[in-house]
C-alpha cells in the first residue's frame, strides 16, 4: 500500500440510499480499486448508505466516515442564497434525534415527486410516478430520477437539459421541499456527536466575497467546524480562495467530488473532472480533532 501522503481521499459521495447509482458496497469496491485511503458516503437526508456500509463491513485498508448532508434553509440575512446544504461528519448513524429529523427530511421529499410530476403532465410529458420508481429502482426519488425517465423517453437530451429547462429553481416544474433550519442542522449534528461542515460553497449563489464570509462567521455562531474547499466544479482560484477563508477563521478544511455514479458521468470518485486532489491529511486532521 502506498505511503498516507501519497493517497487521496473523497469525502463527499452519494450511494443508492438518496440519488447515487453505485450502491454503498459497490462504492467501497471502487474506493479500494481507486486506491483512495479514506471516504465518506454522505447521502442526502438519510444514514441508509451509511448503515449498509457499516453492515458489510469497511475493507481494512480503507478508513471511512460516517456522514450526512443535509438540505437546510439559509440564516434569513441570507434567504436570496442558491444551493444550501450542510455536511455532517463522524456521526453516530444510531442518534435518535438525528434519525428522527431524517425521517421527517425523507417524507418532505416523497411528497414533492408527485407534485413534480403533475406539473409536468400539465405541460404535455406522460410521465408517472410508477415509471420514476421502476426507473430509479431503490433508490430514494428525486429529481435527478425524473430527469433520466424524461432522457428515456426522449423529452430532454441530458440531466443538464431537464433542469436547466424544467427542474431547477424559477423553472416551470420546479417544486420546493421543506428544508431544515441550518441552526438546527449544525445543532442536531453536533448532539450526534459530529462535525458539521458548509457543504460546495461554490454553488451558494453570493453576489460577492464579503456576503460569502460573512455567512460563514454567521454559521460559526452557530456551531459550523468546517468549509467544504476542495470541490470538483470550481476553479483553483475559488479553491484558494475558500482555503484563505478556512484559515483565517480556524475552520477545518475538506473536499469531496459530490460523487453520483452515471447520474454524472462526468464527475469520478476520488478526482472529480479529473484534476481533483485531496490529500489524506484532510481526513487525519477532520478524525484528530
């Protein structure tokens, strides 16, 4: 096995337990195969791919992470904001409260497809929920699964296309879900004994640096321990950028590809677009604290 400083890590994946494709065994075979020295499999709203993993039993080479990331609202300062969305990282997957919580996160999602859905059909696709579920199979529905029914049937061309069209914020079959306070996520995380982490802040929509940071010194009010840095989407400008913030603020830096399996191709466990390095250090100093 290769020395720790030359291993890389990926501490942001999705399994077949929210919008993934690979399931949280076949994830951890591709992290051994890749050679990764440590993951973290952080499903949305739900420790379903967590729990499997655990259950299987985690290769010994491999050092793994529980976590979560969690949809979440804005502090109301902020309420303009684009992607939301909170990491948790060494977790208890057993947590009541966190548990709780998740389960009410998971209804709030199932009870958006068929509104989605019928939107949709309003505006001339035939599409059922019947055929969402039998196309994404055990996976948790989501818009991701609408999205390749609509590719299948020949409506749109791409993921890409169904939302820029049809699925995203201010498009015509967009439908909001019910998002968790994010003071209440931080503190729910941290009861669970984890580190709650500001997950791609590259895809929070600021209109410059200063609101950014001004955000983060908000949610380290609340408790935030760490800024999500490395992210496959950005440029290395932004990388350093966040970086800075992290450290200017002891925040604990971390990164991940916001891996999905083929719902995009285009992004690989472990190195993103393919440029994408995060040293294993990352994950010494995120367990050593």
């Amino acid at each position: 096995m290769d020395c720790k400083e030359n291993l890389k890590i990926d501490l942001h994946i999705h399994s077949t337990a929210s919008d993934g494709t690979l399931s949280p065994i076949e994830i951890l075979r591709l992290a051994r195969q890749l050679n990764l020295g440590a993951i973290a499999i952080t499903d949305h709203d739900t420790m379903a791919g967590v729990k499997d993993a655990l259950a299987h039993g985690i290769p010994p080479a491999l050092k793994f992470l529980t976590g979560v990331e969690i949809s979440v609202l804005p502090p109301p300062a902020f309420s303009y904001l684009g992607s939301f969305h909170v990491l948790g990282y060494s977790i208890d997957p057993d947590n009541t409260l966190l548990n709780h919580t998740l389960d009410e996160l998971q209804q709030a999602r199932k009870n958006r497809n068929p509104r989605i859905l019928k939107i949709l059909n309003e505006l001339g696709f035939n599409i059922t929920l019947t055929q969402v579920q039998k196309e994404a199979g055990e996976c948790q529905l989501g818009r991701p699964h609408i999205a390749q029914l609509m590719i299948k049937k020949g409506y749109v061309k791409s993921i890409n296309e169904a939302f820029d069209r049809y699925l995203s914020q201010g498009k015509p079959a967009y439908v909001d879900k019910y998002r968790l306070d994010c003071a209440k996520a931080i503190e729910i995380i941290l009861s669970a004994g984890g580190v709650p982490v500001l997950a791609h802040p590259f895809l929070i929509q600021t209109q410059n640096a200063k609101i950014l940071e001004d955000l983060v010194v908000t949610l380290m009010e609340m408790g935030l321990k760490g800024l999500e840095v490395y992210y496959p989407e950005q440029t290395p400008e932004k990388t350093a950028h966040y970086t800075d913030i992290a450290k200017r603020h002891g925040l604990l830096v971390t990164g991940g590809t916001d891996f999905h399996g083929s719902l995009k191709p285009e992004i690989q466990m472990g190195s993103g677009r393919g440029n994408l390095s995060i040293p294993y250090a990352i994950y010494e100093k995120l367990v050593g604290i």
